[in-house]
C-alpha cells in the first residue's frame, strides 16, 4: 500500500524523474497535486498527471520510469484529468501554466479554470474546499471560471458523467458562498508560512514559480514563458 503525497514527496517525485530521463517531458500536474505544490493541502492520495512530449522515446522512457518511481518512493502517481470527463478545450494544455523544471521535466500546472469547474462537476467537499482554497488566494479569478465555463457550457458533447446546469448551480452557489473571501488577504491567516511563500511567488511571477534551481523550458506558447 502506498502513502499519501505530501509536497516534499512529489517534490522527490519530479526531482529524481528528472534526474533519470534523457529526453525532455511536459508534465502537467493535475487537481489535488496542484493544491498540494502550493501549499494549501497537506497532501494529496494521488498525484495525477498528463505527459507530452514531442519525441516519442521521451514517453516510452517516462512510461518505463514512473512504475520504478511509484515503489520506491510509494507514491501513487496516476494518468488522470478533467479532459476524462468534461468537454474541456482542445487547447488546455496551451492555457496551462509553466511551474518549474527538474533536469528534463518541465513541470506545469493543468489548466487552472478547467480545473476549478472539474472539481466543481464532482462536488465532493474536498473538491469544493480546493477551489475555495484557490480562489482566495487569488490563484484563479471567477472572470477566468466564467470564461472557461463558457467554452465548456458550449460543447454538445462531452455530458456523459456530468449535467452542465447542475455543474453551472454548483458554480454559481459555490461563488456565493465564498464571494467576501476573495482577496488572498483575507486568509493569509489560515494558510501555513509554506503556503504563504509559495502563493506569493505564483502571483508575483504572474503564474509561475520558479526556484533558483530551475531550467527553462522550451518557448511554446506565452503562458508557457519563461521568467526573463
């Protein structure tokens, strides 16, 4: 059986797995290890990802790694995001945020919108603290959720697990509820000294944090920029 994922541990995760490729790798956190990286959950059960990469013996050598990975450092590291079960953007990945990078992963966040309304369509209590979590620390706006909602909310297909008028009342009551917490400010108080330090460095580099051990990863697109 293996331990739940705290931040040191996916740390360890991403660090030897950059240590081990030869070819570099996109690697998107997705959900509750995105919560965790920041600070602002102890852990996570499952650290879940979406890989890409433009050589192709970059994935067949990720896909080799990551099973040694798992039971070495018992951690439970799993293919998931909301692309299974929403009709999110064909260009998430692009919208997606560059965090850091270890040696040949370059580690980002998945789409933080589609995220927030992926946990929203499963409406566990967990999920809703997340979005709670990350809204008030001024991580993901309402605006960009609204915005995202409505290329998603546009989609004929895709509505198989999840009806999007119970997804959209979610949302909207959700938003209600945390409406007056908005600034990050307003729970400084609530978010550990980790949590404080690493929001802060998201927000001051306009989405990206970015330690002094970092590589830079390939230009694709602007949200995936490096810092200059």
């Amino acid at each position: 059986m293996r331990d739940h994922a705290e931040r040191a541990r996916i740390e360890r995760f991403l660090r030897i797995l950059g240590q081990r490729l030869h070819y570099p790798i996109r690697l998107y956190l997705v959900g509750g290890s995105i919560i965790v990286d920041l600070g602002l959950r102890e852990a996570t059960l499952d650290v879940d990802y979406v890989a890409e990469a433009d050589d192709p013996r970059a994935l067949e050598e990720f896909e080799h790694i990551v099973p040694q990975l798992k039971n070495e450092l018992r951690i439970n590291v799993e293919p998931a995001s909301p692309a299974d079960f929403l009709p999110v953007s064909a260009n998430v990945l692009a919208q997606s945020v560059y965090v850091r990078s270890y040696g040949n992963v370059h580690v980002y966040y998945y789409d933080l919108p589609s995220t927030v309304i992926s946990k929203a369509a499963r409406g566990a209590e967990r999920d809703l603290a997340d979005i709670a979590a990350l809204v008030t620390a001024g991580i993901v706006s309402w605006a960009e959720i609204e915005s995202r909602w409505r290329e998603i909310r546009a989609s004929p297909r895709g509505w198989l697990r999840h009806n999007p008028d119970d997804v959209e009342r979610r949302l909207h009551s959700l938003r209600e509820r945390i409406e007056g917490r908005t600034a990050a400010e307003s729970v400084a108080g609530e978010m550990t000294p980790t949590a404080l330090v690493r929001v802060r460095e998201y927000r001051r580099h306009d989405g990206r944090v970015v330690p002094e051990h970092s590589r830079q990863p390939p230009r694709k697109n602007p949200r995936r920029r490096p810092l200059a």
